[in-house]
C-alpha cells in the first residue's frame, strides 16, 4: 500500500506534466462550447423550421446522439475519421471534433427551449415591420433566447468540462492524464487522482458559483 | 469500408473458427456471446448503481428540505456539490485505487461492488437535486397541513411530501435513469467486462474494430430506448395531472 501524499506534487512537478494538460482542457471546453453552441442553434433552428425535410435529420441527429455514451462516441471518431478522410489524425485534434459534434446536440435542445421561450407574437411583429427570417432571428429572436438560456448554457459548459476528462479513452493529454503521467513517474499515481478530483472540484465550484451570481443577476433584470 | 464482415461475431473467441448458427456450445465462446455477456455486465452494473443512487439520493434530498436542521441541510448540501463537482471518470478511478487503501471495510470488495458504489453516489448527487426541487415545489401548505394533523416530521414525508414528490420528478428521474446505462461506460477504465471494454478487447482481437464497434453502438441505443419505453410507461401510470416539476436540462 502506498501512502497518499498530496506534497510530493510541487509546482515544479505540476508545471512540467500537468500544466499542458490543464491548458488542454481548457481549450477542449472553450472550443467545444463554441462550436456546439454555433452548430447546438443551427440544430435547433432546422428543428423548429417546420419543414419536415429539415426537422427530422436533425432530430435523428440529436436524439441519436443523446443516446449513446460519450465514451463511445470519442472512440467512435477516434476510429472512423482515419477512414473517412484517408488519414490519421491525433486524439487532441481527434477529441475537438468529437467534442463539437457531440455537446452540439445537447446545446441544440438548451437552445430549442430558449427559441420556444420568446413569445411567436415578436416573430410575428419583426414580419411586419418587413424583416426577413434571417433577420427576425439574428435581430429579435436570437439575443434575447441566448440571454435567457446563459444560465443553462453555462451549467452545460461545465458539464462538459467534467466531461473532457472522458479522452483518456483514447489517450489525448488532458488534465487527469498530465496528472496521470507524474504520478507515475513519482510513483505516486493514487495521489495524482486525488490531486486530480481537487483541482476540477475547486475549477468546477467556483465555475458554478459564478453561473449562480450570473443567474441572480439576469433574474432580476428580467 | 466497402467490405463488412458481419460474420465476426459468429467467430469463435478462442480458435477464430466460424461457429454455425452463432452460439457455441460448452466452454467455447463466440464474439456474440461474448458481446451478450458484456452487456449482462452493462445492465448489472447501471441497475444496481441505480438502486444505490436512488436509496442514497433519496436520503440526501430529504435531509435538504429538512425544516429547523441546518447542519443536515449543509451536509445535503455538501454531499451534492461534492459529487456533482468531480467528474465521474475522476471518481471511478478514487474509487477503484485509493478508497480500498484508506476505508479497510472497503479493502476486500470486488472492483465492479466498488464501481456500482461509485456511479451510484455519483448519480445520487443529482437525484437528490432532483427530488430537493420536487419537495420544494409543493405548496408549503402541504408541509404544515401535515404538521397541524399532528405528524411527526417522518411521517409527513412518508404520507403527505414524499408521495407528491416522487411522482412529479418522474421525468427528471427518466432522464436520469438514462443518463445511468449510459455513464456505465466509464467503468471500462478499471477493467470491468462491460460493453465498452468488450469493443476495445474484441476489436483489437479481431482487427474488425468498426463491426465490433457498430455491434456495440446499437446495444447502447437498444439500451437507452427500452430503459426510456419502461420509464414512459412508469410515467404514464404515474403522473398527477398538472403537475410537472421543473426537469433539469442538459447532463449526460
């Protein structure tokens, strides 16, 4: 049995392994959140287009995805990209377009609920005063469900920030890797999971501590 | 990836010989069977994790609405933020290498007793979310209508609280149940024989990753469509009209 010491990983250790996976992680989460939010509101809009031809691929998509594990889906792209576009590609590079792909999905129906929370009577006045339906949304519709649905956006983002830890599947360095990689080296790698579950509870509390303080705030200006 | 070979499945695990009608028979195995099995796992693993996350999660919701006890509201309270804030991935592996070292009474249990531990409390987290949101969005009327019946504190939540609340979280709670099967995926990371691990085995085995893979991916959405079919039903049967809770969005 190895003793669990937290003292053995100095900012030294820290630096030299974990930083790059931290920086990873983070990377993964904003980049992630930016695209599944970018292509989560294109997702949503074709759902509630009304158009059957646009509504039902994407509600395949969606609901396909939602029932599968994310685990699987990382090891899925992971083996079927190589394939598709004829060569291989990195697991961090690999792990991005999994992870766009996949929160897609789950941000599409925050963003279908934020749509369907704006009364149809906006949409109905930005039509008579001319607007065409790309504008009605950039201009009217859009805003005010992002500005609604910021609180859930968020709540998902750190969501998925738990859930970049999920390409150990397939070896990418992220944080619990990095921390992985020195406990191993120290000997230590209980330790380094303990390390791990302290750095994302005090990333991921105070991550929600603010989404909370943000959510008051909108609350009441509303 | 013109040329699928469904017929892997039907291989024998041991010889690689093609068994006729896919089910071998004795002490040999074919890849089905072998996939049968770790879908057995899948299912053992997520029902049983789920018994645990509603028993604990029950528990923990109810201490956070308790009136006049801050200390077992801020233990609730902690219990969530605790499991809520670590990711699931993080706390199979603590689950898996450090608890055994530091808790003895947990020294000799079988890796798949301490994963089911693991997912269970995890998930516990946020059942007890859920069920706290559904006690509370009863009218506080109900709560002192039982205490001026004279009810203990037990007692209004048995008969008055709990009967309502439960039953307007049941879409949370599908969602939820869903989120289970699926999570249990992580367990391939300490070795458990579940369906993931059995993709990563088999198709390395076999160098057919992508059937293995396919075979694989339609378990989990057969899965995740009959747990949500059986959950509807429960639903249906369940539900007090007009009354909704708020469900949470988004998760896995």
């Amino acid at each position: 049995m190895e003793p669990v010491q937290l003292s053995v990983f100095s900012w030294e250790v820290f630096s030299a392994f974990a930083l790059k996976g931290l920086y990873y992680s983070l990377f993964l989460t904003l980049i992630a959140t930016l695209g599944g939010v970018f292509f989560g509101t294109l997702l949503a809009m074709m759902r509630l287009s009304g158009l059957k031809w646009l509504d039902m691929p994407a509600a395949i998509y969606v609901n396909g995805m939602r029932s599968m594990p994310l685990v699987m889906v990382i090891l899925g792209f992971f083996l079927m990209v190589p394939y598709l576009i004829g060569r291989p590609i990195g697991a961090e590079f690999s792990a991005i377009i999994t992870f766009i792909a996949f929160e897609a999905a789950y941000f599409s129906e925050i963003m279908r609920a934020g749509i369907q929370s704006i009364s149809r009577g906006q949409m109905f006045a930005g039509q008579a005063l001319g607007m065409t339906y790309a504008q009605n949304m950039k201009l009217v519709v859009l805003p005010q469900a992002f500005r609604n649905m910021l609180p859930v956006l968020l709540t998902q983002t750190i969501i998925l920030f738990q859930d970049t830890s999920l390409v150990y599947a397939i070896g990418a360095y992220d944080l619990l890797k990095g921390l992985e990689t020195a406990g191993k080296n120290l000997g230590q790698v209980k330790s380094a999971y303990l390390l791990a579950a302290v750095i994302y509870f005090i990333i991921c509390s105070l991550l929600s501590f603010l989404v909370k303080r943000l959510h008051k705030k909108i609350a009441i200006i509303r | 990836m013109s040329n699928w070979d469904w017929q892997v499945f039907c291989r024998d695990t041991v010889t690689g010989d093609q068994v006729a009608g896919c089910f071998a028979t004795g002490r040999d195995q074919t890849y089905l069977q072998w996939m049968l099995q770790a879908w057995g796992m899948t299912v053992t693993v997520s029902l049983s994790a789920l018994l645990v996350a509603l028993i604990v999660g029950s528990i923990i919701g109810v201490l956070r609405t308790l009136p006049d006890s801050p200390k077992l509201v801020a233990f609730g309270n902690a219990w969530v933020e605790f499991f809520r804030n670590i990711p699931l991935l993080v706390q199979i592996f603590i689950w898996n290498y450090v608890v055994p070292d530091v808790i003895p009474m947990t020294a000799n249990l079988p890796p798949m007793v301490l994963i089911i531990l693991g997912l269970g409390f995890f998930t516990s987290a946020r059942v007890a979310e859920q069920l706290r949101s559904g006690i509370q969005a009863l009218p506080r009327g109900q709560r002192y209508a039982g205490m001026a019946l004279g009810l203990t504190t037990p007692q209004y939540y048995r008969f008055v609280l709990l009967p309502m609340a439960y039953r307007i979280i049941m879409p949370p709670l599908t969602s939820e149940s869903m989120n289970i099967f699926k999570n249990s995926a992580v367990a391939f990371a300490v070795s458990i024989p579940e369906l993931t691990q059995f993709y990563l085995q088999a198709g390395e085995e076999t160098g057919k990753q992508i059937e293995i893979y396919l075979g694989v991916l339609a378990a989990y959405v057969l899965t995740a469509m009959i747990v949500n079919r059986v959950m509807v039903f429960i639903e249906g049967r369940l539900r007090v009209p007009g009354m909704v809770a708020a469900g949470g969005m988004g998760g896995h």
